[in-house]
C-alpha cells in the first residue's frame, strides 16, 4: 500500500514538473511567435493552452488540488528571464499573475460544479467557460492593484472594465471552454499508457520524463536569450 502511494505521489510530482515545464514553454516560445507573426487573440491561445495543460493533468489523475503546482513551475520556467537577462522580477508580473490565478480559477470552477465534471462533457466545458471568464474578472481588478501595466490601464474605469469584458474575458471564456475539455480527453487516454510505460519500462519512463523537463527548461533559456 505504501509503494502504491509512493508511486502515486512520485507521478504527480512528475506530471507537474512536465506539465509545468511545457505551459513556461508556451509562456515564452508561443508569445513570441505570436507577437513576431501578429497573430490576432494571443492571450487568449495563451489561457487556452494553459487551460488546456491543466487540463490533461485532471483527465490522468481526476483531481484539481494540485493545480497551483503546475502554475508555479510554469512562473519558474518564465522567470528566467531574470538572471539571463538581468532584468527585475517585477518584469513578467502580469503574465506570471494570470498564470496564478488562471490554476486558482479552474480550481474554483471545479469546486463549483463538482464531480459532474468527471463523468459528462457539457460540464468540463462549462469549468472551462467559468474558469475562462473568472480568471479574466480576477485577472481585472487584482492586476489594476498590484501590476498595472500600460496594456491593462487602458481598460481604466467602468467603461475600461466593459470594454475588458468583451475584449479580453470573453475571448479567454472560448479559449478554456474548448482548450481545457480537449486536454481532458488526452489526459484520459494517455492515463493508462504513461502508467503502463512506468511498469514495464521503468527506466524509460524516468529518463524520458527528466529528459522533456530539461529540454523545456533549456529552451526556454535559450528562447530567452535569443529575445522571445
């Protein structure tokens, strides 16, 4: 039983670090294609493919409480911008807030519909709208507090605020009412060949798991040191 819990324990650690190497990938790598090729709704894909992470996270182990985990992980990935750049911590505050509290807002809207989530697809995809929209509102109001880039200043004031709602917060409710059901289904499926692979080819499993962490990490650094 305790082996058993071990394992378990040992395969959410790394599910975390992967899934969380690969959303900080995302952060730096994808945003800088985006912005180098204009791409129009790039917070939006950006959510969406958080989300969607998240997502797999939830289809393998059914559980939303280690959410925040993979957010932290992605925050880590992303901040190192500051020793390969010099720059303040401060720099990525606003991108490295929504990460925080796009987890914090699945999470929520997990709570809120329960184990429904689990069983039917309709409600995956209302988490996913409800985390999508949340995120966005909380994303509003603790960021004109705390990180007030010029971006976000110009959606000041209650006419700033609506404008934010159909500009921001209901392209980022699409993004993770279609991003976070389809990592869900991958997550379940792939559920039973990562854990298959970890049985009977332990040595494999491991390797190749340490292996795409670091790559993740390695290009990042380089991503950011080439200017993403």
């Amino acid at each position: 039983m305790k082996k058993r819990e071990h394992l378990k324990t040992v395969d959410i650690l790394i599910i975390i670090l992967i899934l969380g190497s690969l959303w900080g990938l995302s952060e730096v790598i994808v945003n800088g294609i985006i912005q180098q090729t204009g791409i129009p709704y790039r917070s939006g894909i950006l959510i969406g493919v958080g989300m969607g992470l998240m997502g797999i996270f939830v289809g393998i182990f059914k559980r939303f409480s280690f959410l925040i985990g993979i957010a932290l992980v992605a925050i880590l990935c992303k901040q190192l911008v500051v020793p390969i750049l010099g720059v303040s911590i401060m720099c990525k505050a606003n991108s490295c807030l929504a990460v925080i509290i796009d987890s914090l807002a699945l999470t929520g809207a997990a709570v809120l519909v329960g184990h429904k989530m689990y069983k039917k697809p309709k409600y995956r995809i209302i988490g996913g709208l409800a985390a999508g929209l949340s995120a966005g509102v909380v994303f509003y109001f603790v960021g004109m507090k705390t990180a007030p880039c010029p971006s976000l200043l110009t959606f000041a004031g209650l006419q700033g605020f609506g404008l934010f709602l159909l500009n921001k917060c209901l392209v980022w409710m699409v993004f993770s009412g279609i991003f976070f059901p389809v990592g869900y289904i991958l997550g379940n499926r792939l559920k039973d060949i990562v854990f298959v692979i970890r049985i009977k080819k332990p040595l494999f499993y491991y390797a190749s798991s340490v292996t795409l962490i670091v790559c993740c990490w390695l290009a990042v650094a380089f991503a950011i040191a080439a200017g993403y």
